[in-house]
C-alpha cells in the first residue's frame, strides 16, 4: 500500500543584491552548469534528508561558456566565455543535488547592489559585458 507524504517548504528569496524591480519583468531562460559553481557560495547545499534538494542563490554574476552555451560563473580571468557579464541569476532556484545542468532566469538590464552580490564583484572588473547594469 502506498502511502502519500506531503511536506512544505518556506523559502525567502534573498534579494538585497538588486537595486530596483527595473528589468525584472523582462529576463531570459538559461542553464545553468552547476559543476561550474562553488557549493556554499553560489549555492547552498542540501542537508534536509526528507526532501533533498539544494538551493542556488539569487544574484549570482554568471557568462556564457562559448563551448556548450551554458552559463557559469563570471570571472574576468576565464577564457572560455565567462570572463564576459551576462548579467545575474534573477530568481532563487532549487535543484537535486545530483543535477549537472539547471534552468534559471537571468537579469540581463537592470540595477544591482554590487557590495550585496553572492560571492562579491567588483565592477571595476567587469571590463566586457553583454549585460545593460547600473551599479549602486
């Protein structure tokens, strides 16, 4: 016999990083690489047994890698596409902790709170970008 669980999780978005609601009516669908990303800092590892499922952040900087068209962290020393802004994962998402590639909604115009980005960004870094960002 099978018996049904239902469980509920509450989970409030961390949305301090965003300087205005401005573009986050208009985002794009991506996927993200999670194997590119540090568990802890862009994400948040699960620990809950019963429902097991870990937590990527909202806000985190991501670039497209040229090679397989996914996103990865932004990082202006890459050479492999991420060293070119994007722009930011707009929404939180949760993932099975096995998964290797998850769908995201990415803030590509818009404004962001440079000091409150998961994971830090210095915009004086970003020195090539596809992305429309103000920085506050």
């Amino acid at each position: 016999m099978l018996q049904p669980i239902t469980t509920q999780r509450s989970v409030t978005a961390t949305i301090e990083w965003l300087g205005s609601r401005h573009g986050t009516d208009d985002t794009d669908t991506i996927t993200l690489d999670i194997t590119r990303f540090t568990s802890g800092t862009h994400y948040v590892p699960s620990t809950d047994t019963s429902q097991p499922y870990s937590l990527f952040k909202s806000g985190v900087p991501v670039g497209k890698i040229t090679a397989s068209g996914l996103y990865g962290p932004f990082d202006e020393t890459a050479t492999d596409g991420r060293q070119v802004l994007a722009g930011f994962v707009v929404a939180e998402t949760l993932f099975a902790p096995t998964a290797t590639k998850v769908p995201a909604a990415l803030l590509w115009h818009g404004t962001v709170r440079a000091a409150k980005v998961p994971g830090g960004l210095n915009p004086a870094d970003v020195t090539a970008t596809t992305a429309l960002i103000r920085y506050v």
